[in-house]
C-alpha cells in the first residue's frame, strides 16, 4: 500500500480527500519464498551421498513450507515402492503414516496414487479431496479407517526423475491447516522433485561404485592369513583417496617350501589400472613360488610380466621374506626390489632396518636383487610396510623412517596387533584424513621360547 498525504480544502485548509493505492504483491512474494525454499533444499540435496539420509532431510524442510505431510516412495529392484521418508510436525501422526505405510504398502500396479504417477511421470493434483476418493483407494476398511484418519484436504504427488526414468514420487498432503494445494505449488515441488530425482541417482551410482570397488579390494588381499606355529602374524591396510578408489598396496603370505613367504609392494597408481596390476603381481609372485623359484627368481618373472604389459605406470616394488622357523628362533632371507627395508624391532625396543634397496620391477633391464639373511629371536618382531607410512602427512611434518622407528620403541612392548594399529593411527592422524598414498603394513613376531 502507497499512502499520499491528505489533500486539503483550499479554503478551510481541512483535509477533504485521502488517497491510498494499494498493489497485490502476493505473487511476488510467493516466487520470493519459492526461490529461498529451493536454495534451501538444494544444500540439502548436496551435503551428503546417503540418499535416504537426504531425502528425510527433502521431507522435512517441505513441511510446513508447502504442506503439512510429506512422504517419499522409491521404486526399487523387485519393482516394489517402499516409503523411504515422511514426515508431519506431529510425532504421533508420523507413527500413524507408519502405521498406515508398512500395513498397507503400495501395490505396483495400483490404479491411482503413487502407482499411477510412477508409471506414467505424471504429476496427480487433488485439491479437494473427496471422501468417495479415499473409499475407491482404500484397499479394506483397516486401510480406508487410517486414511480418514491423516484428514486429507488437498494432495499432491510428483514423479521423482533420474535423467532418463522415474524412480519414485514426492506426495505432499494438507490436512489440520485447511491449505488447498495450486498449481503454484506443483510448479515448485516438480522443481524439487526433479532435483531430487538427481541426487538419489546420483548417490545409487556412487554407492554400487564404492561397493564394486570394496569388493574388488579385498579380492586382491588375503581372505586370512595362515596361521604359523610359533610365530604371531598381523597385517593392516587402508587405502588412500575417494571411497570408489581401489589402492594400489598389496601383502600376502604363503607357504614356499620349507619356509613361509611374507610378501608387501606397492603399484604405482590407484584405480582400475592399478588393480590390475596388484593382481597381476600377487598371482605371479605365487605362481613363481610353485614352480620353485627362488626369491630372486620370483621378482625377475613379475619384473618380466610388468616389462609384458602395454605401456604405462605398470611400476611395483616389493619386499619378499622368507621365514623358515627352526630351534634357536627363525631364519630370515630378506629380497627387495625398490622397497624401504623392513624393520627388525627387539624386545628391547631397539629397532633397524634390514635389508638393500634392489631395482625398481617394470622399468630397466636387468633388475639387481640382493638377498640377505638374518635371524629373528624369541621376542623379536618384524615389520614390512608400504611408503604411505613414512610419507603420511605434510612433507615438513611427515613421519620419516626416523620417526617410524621411533614410534615402534614407544610401543614394542605391546601386543603386534596393538603395535601395528598404533603406527596406522598415527599415519593417519598426520594425515589428516586425507592420505597422498596407501598404506600397508606386515607384521611377524617370534612368541617367546
């Protein structure tokens, strides 16, 4: 409303006339709370990948803002159309729409509802909802006797949209407040199912990725490690980068003879090349040892079988142990091929490296493997792991071979899986989080005599 001032008598200077004009700004002002409702449930589409984590949160922000009940159905494998969220500003009513949902679910084929909108991408307007309406829906007089119950006035059902199909349905229900729903506000909750429709899609490609990928990762690791008698045998592993990222990092230990092999190397790369690249090593590696290789025999066929594959970061290092337990302790044979060295670490918490660099496998011909041997006592531990673990962290705060040893001596008194975790936690602590490189660690202790 505009107000002029009063227009006077020109004679008696009294006001005589008064003129008011008045605008309707409600369409404004709809559009205005439309835009500040979609930017809010934007944010809330975007914050996280656990779509029915997201959309409780869709259901929640629509009520009051468009209706006083929201419900959320998706269509899922076997072709059925759970509720995946609902949501009403009473809790008691949310337990009546549970009630109403799990005891009478939608049927697929329905005629009407949320069937019918699903299978035809159709939006379904009742602005006035009749009682005969909800007598022809109900499906037995339980069923009709809850849906009186929720006190329709208006309803409203949009299809959820992925880009190219429907997925579900948004239904938007005005009851207690007496609101009938428009075609105003299909506009805006079509807009919102659209976006909605995305991010669900969007959060199901990312999760069967991220399974595929777990799945993957572990079928390139030992499903368990073999028991050894008299030795005491852990391993840890976590794989750096996005969920759906497979590490490049691998450990095995099988038996070779008349000793154990512990083996640890690391692939350049992460990813699906990487992958194949682990496999291709952990396999050929064994193979080696059946047909009775010796361990310089076993890094000269897999560096072959790198030197084989199309050209790429088809790079690995590894570190081979050969453990042959005997009566005075165990004997170690130790072969690298561009690895870090594995730490020997006494009972006394005093910790060293064992072992030479060796050549890098898949790159230069010949590689040059040296072998040692060394002795491991009762009481004693040794410990294989990747280069994620030095290079954890800022590069000026990142942990070295020194702080690693170092962190071994605080905690060599401790159980071997204890000592293992504790150097994993404190990798990551350095971190952040947010690892540059896999790690993996490969841990054997002699049991005392």
């Amino acid at each position: 409303m505009v107000r002029y001032p009063p227009i006077a008598d020109p004679d008696s200077g009294e006001a005589e006339l008064a003129v008011n004009i008045y605008e309707n700004i409600t369409a404004v002002k709809r559009a205005q709370l439309a835009e500040a409702f979609m930017a809010q449930a934007s944010r809330v589409l975007a914050s996280s990948m656990d779509y029915a984590e997201t959309l409780a949160r869709v259901a929640r922000l629509a009520v009051p803002a468009i209706a006083d009940w929201c419900a959320i159905d998706l269509l899922d494998e076997r072709g059925e159309i759970p509720a995946v969220a609902v949501h009403h500003a009473d809790p008691d009513k949310v337990a009546l729409a549970g009630r109403l949902l799990s005891g009478h679910p939608h049927v697929a084929d329905g005629p009407a509802g949320v069937p019918r909108v699903i299978r035809s991408s159709e939006t379904s307007l009742y602005p006035d909802m009749r009682p005969e309406f909800l007598e022809a829906y109900a499906q037995d007089a339980e069923h009709l006797e809850l849906l009186r119950a929720i006190g329709f006035r208006s309803v409203l059902i949009v299809p959820l949209m992925s880009a190219v199909k429907t997925i579900g349905a948004i239904t938007l229900v005005t009851s207690e407040s007496g609101r009938v729903l428009t075609s105003e506000d299909v506009g805006l909750a079509e807009r919102l199912a659209r976006r909605a429709g995305t991010a669900v899609e969007n959060a199901r490609l990312y999760t069967e990725r991220t399974r595929i990928a777990h799945t993957l990762q572990e079928a390139l690791l030992p499903e368990a490690l073999p028991e050894i008698p008299g030795v005491a045998i852990e391993a840890r592993y976590c794989a750096a980068g996005e969920l759906n990222e497979v590490g490049g990092d691998f450990y095995d230990v099988f038996d070779h003879g008349d000793e154990w092999m512990l083996v640890i190397g690391d692939v350049v790369g992460k990813g699906a090349r990487a992958a194949g690249v682990t496999a291709l090593a952990r396999h050929t590696l064994r193979a080696a040892s059946i047909s009775g290789c010796s361990q310089a025999g076993m890094l000269d066929m897999l560096h072959a079988a790198l030197r084989r594959q199309p050209p790429g970061a088809d790079l690995c290092t590894v570190c081979l142990v050969g453990l042959r337990p005997d009566s005075e302790g165990a004997r170690l044979r130790i072969a690298l091929a561009g690895h870090p060295p594995p730490l020997l670490l006494g009972a006394d918490g005093e910790a060293r490296q064992v072992g030479s660099m060796g050549t890098l496998l898949g790159v230069f011909d010949p590689i040059t493997i040296h072998e040692i041997e060394t002795r491991l006592t009762a009481g004693e531990t040794l410990i294989m792991y990747t280069d994620g673990i030095p290079e954890a962290g800022k590069a000026e705060e990142a942990l070295g071979e020194r702080g690693l040893i170092e962190l071994c001596r605080r905690h060599s008194g401790e159980q071997l899986g204890s000592l293992l975790e504790a150097i994993e936690h404190t990798a990551l602590g350095l971190a952040e989080g947010t690892l540059r490189d896999d790690l993996a660690l490969l841990g054997a202790r002699l049991h005392p005599a």
